[in-house]
C-alpha cells in the first residue's frame, strides 16, 4: 500500500488564518474515472478553501 501527502497552503499577510484539512485517499493513476472525480473534488475544495 502506497501513501502521499499533498500540502496546499496559501501566502497571506500578517493574518491569521484557520484553512480547513483535506483528507483524501488518492485513486491509481491509471484509473482515469476515479482519478478525474478526485481533481473534481480537489479542485472545487481548493476554491471553498484556499
């Protein structure tokens, strides 16, 4: 079983700022339909939260 850890955090000035965790199993590569739903997911989280 493989794992990986992906840390996306945005710059901000002097401020403070709480980001929610993302918690996710990342499908195989070679899996395009699970792979696809996952950047979905990933990118709309990215919009809501960073």
């Amino acid at each position: 079983m493989r794992s990986s850890l992906l840390i996306l955090r945005r710059k901000v000035d002097n401020e403070k700022v709480t980001a929610q965790v993302l918690l996710a199993q990342i499908p195989e590569l070679s899996n395009k339909e699970d792979f696809s739903k996952f950047v979905s997911q990933l990118e709309t989280w990215k919009k809501e939260n960073l």
